[in-house]
C-alpha cells in the first residue's frame, strides 16, 4: 500500500513537472517575439542616434563654417587697407567692434607680424608651414590649426587670406578663432546625451576637443569619405578604452574637420536604462501567462488527478465502497475517468463477492467429500470388526484387527480435516490425542490382554498437511498397537506418545513400559510400515531399549518449513 501511494505521488509529481515543461515550450514564443523585439528596438534606437550624432555633426559643421565664412569676408574687406602705422590700431578697433575673435593679424610676404589686433607670439617657422605655403602657391584662402598665434591655452582655428596680387604675394590676413567663438556646442537638440566635439586638421591630428580622452584613433580612410560625401560615421573606442559613435563633416574644403564622439550602449546598458518597456514587459508577460496556465491547470486538471489518487488508494485498501462524489463538480473528461473509476470498483466488489460464494461452495463441497470419506472408512472398519469377530484363529484375527487399526487412523485424519477450521492443514498436537485415545479404546481383548493402560500425551504445536500426517499417523498405528500385542498384559501399563519440535525437526516418540525389546519387533510388517513411513518423510526411525525395561519407538522427521525452505 506504501508503495502504491508513493508511485501515485510522484506520478503526480512527474504529471506537474511535465506540464510546467510543456506551458514553458508553448510560451516560449511569447519569450522569444519579446526579446527579438527588445533587439529591434535597441538597434532602431542605436540608429537613431547615430543618425542624430550625425546631424549634429553637421549642424556644428554649418554654423563653424558660417562663423569661418564671415571671417573670411571680413578679411577680405580688412585686406587693402590693413597695413601702415595704423594697422594694429585698426585691427584691434574692428576686434573690439565684432567680438568671437581672438586675434586680428596682418603677415608679411615672409611670414611676419606687420601689426595684430593682440599679441602674437613669435613663430620663426610661420613662412615654413603649409597653409601660408598655400597661400603663397596662389591659394585664395586656408583654414588650419593655429598654434602660436595666441597666448591662451584654448585650441583655436586659423583662417586665413592671400594678400597681393595673382602675380605678386604681399602675405596673409589672418582671423584667429577659439572652439568656444565657433559656437561648437554639445548641448543642442541633436546632441546625444554624453556628446563631445572635437576639431580636427587635415592630417587628421585632433588640436581642439571638449574633452580629449572621448577621442581615439580614428577610421583610416575617414577624412576623404568625408571630404566626398560631406560626412562620415565610424565606432570605436576611445583613450579610456570605451565603445564609442564618431561623426565627422568638413569645415572648409579637407582642411579642417568637426568631429562628434557619443557614447555607444550595448545591449545590457541600454537595456538598464530601458528596462520596464523594453525586457521586463515581455519577461513579466511571459510569466504572467505561465502562471496562469499552470493555475488553470492545477484546478482545472492536477487538483482532480490528486484526488481521483487518493480514491485509487483507498481502493488498493480493500474499501471498495467509497464513491468519487466530488468528481461531479469535475470536467467531462475527470467525471468520466472517475465514473470508470467507480464501475471498476463496483466490478471488483462483485467479483469478490462472486468469488467468495464459490470459495465458500467449494468448502462446503470438500468438507462433504471429506466427511463421507471417512464414514466410507467407518463403514469398512465396521465391516472388519464384523469379519475379525467371525474368525478363530488368533492370527488372522490379529491381522485383521491391524488392518482395522490402520482404516481408522485414516478415517481420523477425514474427519480432522472437515471439523477443523482449514481444510487443508491440521494441527498435529490434537490429533495426536485424538488418535491415541480412539486406538486404545477399540478392542484391546482381541490381544488376551484387558488391564487398564494409562497414557501420556506431550506433544507441541505443529500444522502439517494431510499428505505428510498420513505416515505419521499410520507410524504411530503400528507403534502403538506394537505396544498393545507386545507390552501390556493383564495388569495393563504406561503408554507415553511424545511428540516436540527442535527447530527445523521434529521427533515423534511412543514408548512403553513393558518387556519388550528391540528384538520382540523381529522383520515383521510392522517394523517394515515404519521404516517405509519413516523415509516417505524424509525422516529416520530408531528402536530403543528403556531402562529398566520397556521399549520406545522414535521417528524423526524435517518440519515442513524446512523442506519449503530447503525445495
């Protein structure tokens, strides 16, 4: 019963578990379809800043380029007239006038301060570098780098123009303006959070940012994509080693870049800043559906399944008249499992009963046989009685009277059989009595004797089955009415029948009193039937002269347990 009620519970068990597996592989879609479009959405969002660094790239790109232009006029306008005594009274009147600029200059054909609006450190290598090198080689107008033409410690842009004439280089003017006068800011509406700016030459080289370190190595091939397609866009990481959006667009021509740097989110960042609508919806919706699956489920399903088990096991009890009551309130398919249930319960109430009924006949029957079995055996004891009085001759009423004394031994074994409790055992130790009684009540003056004989029973408890108490109730026949021919004479005697079970054996012993001996048994057919019962049994039969006279007859045989044991 413990057994059944265990595997019923983990069948129970395996039934959640597999169920739990199925509801997960059917909403694991659901799963799936929320996390590919938190994929979606993330890279919709990268995309979208991406494309709004690199319109801001450009917005800042226009309005330094709008700043450098004005610049440009008004070098232009400064060009003719900037030189004389009044040059650098002049210059610093229009810086004054115009603020956004650092500094006014006017170079000579070699490179050297004529006058400035400010003052201008002092660059032996100014002829040499390459944008006055360019304004010599007849270029209209250069915009570069500028170091060495102001003392502060901000990265400025220089944009210069030719002076002269297309045949004749009198030298540049120059405009001087800082990052913050180009109006590079990082806080517009195009910006993404985090945004920094940078400026760039045309060899690449970063001379001016907000903040240096949100720059690394640029893309190789950045500056002419730019130059071509007025834009460009590439990721990396920056001096600190962080991932990192870059854009980039010309200021004039290639010769000076703007360079934006946004921070580049991964997934599980971006995912932290978006958590509720982006992970957690799906997350939250996925178990929320398995939840609910597995709630309509259990009530639905495994609460019925659980008690339809514990119905299964009070019938594996034995108590087949409880019904599944409560199954009505269950769904179609569990009232029609526990109506199943109930009729197979009925089924086996009735078969038991059925079986009973016949088991009861066949009882009755047996104990019938049994009982006319054995009035058969009466009647033919009778019958030798009858016989055994007619005769005269000492010898062949002795015969006759063994032959009598053997039928009514197995006429008492019938009649244990239907009077006792099982039909198919008997118990030894009152059988014994019996038999001993009824053998010596017959006619013991058939044998000269008519003294009275007094008797002893010892015997233990055993259950045996008819076909081993046949020898050994025709044993003790033969000992006995040995005893009677051989021991007890006018006086009578003591008859002691004993029988004791010592673990796997048992020991059948009759002894008497009288003065016999072991040679009064002689090869007679007596001697030979108990030799004979003795090995039917498996046993060994012994002859023993008693002190100071008498004689005991003993079998010992192997219990029936220990021939189940040993078979």
């Amino acid at each position: 019963m413990t057994v059944f009620t265990g595997r019923a519970a983990r069948a129970v068990t395996s039934i959640r578990v597999r169920l739990a597996m199925a509801l997960c592989v059917a909403l694991l879609p659901v799963l799936i379809l929320g996390g590919l479009q938190s994929i979606f959405a993330f890279r919709a969002e990268a995309d979208a800043r991406r494309q709004s660094l690199e319109l801001a790239a450009g917005h800042s790109a226009t309005i330094a380029r709008a700043r450098i232009e004005a610049a440009g006029v008004l070098l232009q306008t400064l060009g003719p007239g900037s030189v004389g005594l009044e040059c650098a009274q002049r210059l610093a009147d229009v810086r004054a006038r115009l603020p956004g600029y650092a500094n006014l200059i006017r170079f000579d054909a070699r490179g050297r301060v004529s006058c400035a609006a400010a003052t201008t450190p002092y660059d032996p290598q100014r002829g040499a570098r390459p944008w006055f090198q360019a304004l010599r080689a007849s270029e209209d107008m250069v915009v570069a780098s500028a170091p060495g033409v102001v003392y502060a410690d901000e990265p400025a842009v220089l944009a210069a123009v030719r002076a002269g004439t297309p045949e004749r280089f009198d030298g540049a003017m120059a405009a001087v303006l800082t990052l913050r006068e180009l109006k590079l800011q990082t806080t517009n509406r195009f910006m993404p959070e985090g945004a920094e700016v940078a400026l760039a030459d045309s060899n690449g080289r970063v001379f001016a940012a907000t903040r240096p370190s949100a720059f690394g190595a640029p893309k190789l091939d950045w500056r002419q994509i730019a130059a071509r397609d007025k834009s460009v866009m590439w990721s990396g990481a920056d001096l600190e080693g962080h991932s990192r959006n870059y854009s980039a667009a010309p200021l004039v021509d290639d010769h000076v870049f703007v360079i934006l740097s946004a921070p580049s989110p991964g997934l599980l960042s971006w995912a932290s800043i978006n958590p509720i609508s982006r992970l957690l919806l799906p997350l939250l919706a996925f178990f929320l559906a398995l939840g609910a699956v597995l709630y309509a489920a259990e009530r639905g399903v495994i609460r019925w399944i659980v008690y339809l088990q514990r119905v299964a096991a009070i019938y594996a009890r034995g108590r087949f008249t409880v019904r599944p009551l409560q199954a009505e309130r269950a769904p179609p398919e569990i009232r029609e499992l526990a109506a199943t249930l109930d009729a197979m319960a009925g089924g086996i109430v009735a078969r038991d009963a059925s079986l009973m009924d016949s088991l009861a006949e066949k009882d009755a029957l047996m104990r019938e046989i049994h009982h006319r079995v054995k009035n058969n055996l009466q009647i033919i004891t009778s019958l030798l009685n009858m016989q055994q009085r007619a005769l005269s001759d000492p010898a062949a009423k002795a015969a006759m009277n063994d032959t009598r004394q053997r039928i009514t031994a197995l006429a008492q074994i019938y009649r244990a059989l239907y009077q006792g409790p099982d039909l198919k055992r008997v118990d030894l130790r009152p059988f014994l009595e019996e038999l001993t009684a009824q053998l010596l009540a017959s006619d013991m003056g058939g044998f000269g004797g008519g003294g009275l004989v007094r008797t002893e029973v010892h015997a233990d408890p055993l259950v045996i089955d008819p076909d081993r108490l046949a020898p050994i109730a025709l044993f003790a026949v033969e000992a006995i009415t040995n005893a009677q021919k051989h021991a007890f004479g006018p006086s009578g005697g003591t008859l002691v029948v004993g029988f004791h079970v010592r673990g796997e054996e048992a020991e059948l012993s009759i002894s008497d009193d009288g003065p016999g001996a072991v040679e009064s048994l002689g090869g007679g057919v007596g001697r030979t039937l108990m030799t004979a019962f003795a090995r039917q049994l498996r046993g060994q039969v012994a002859f023993e002269t008693r002190e100071p006279r008498g004689l005991t007859v003993r079998l010992t045989f192997p219990t029936p347990q220990a021939l189940s044991a040993a078979g």
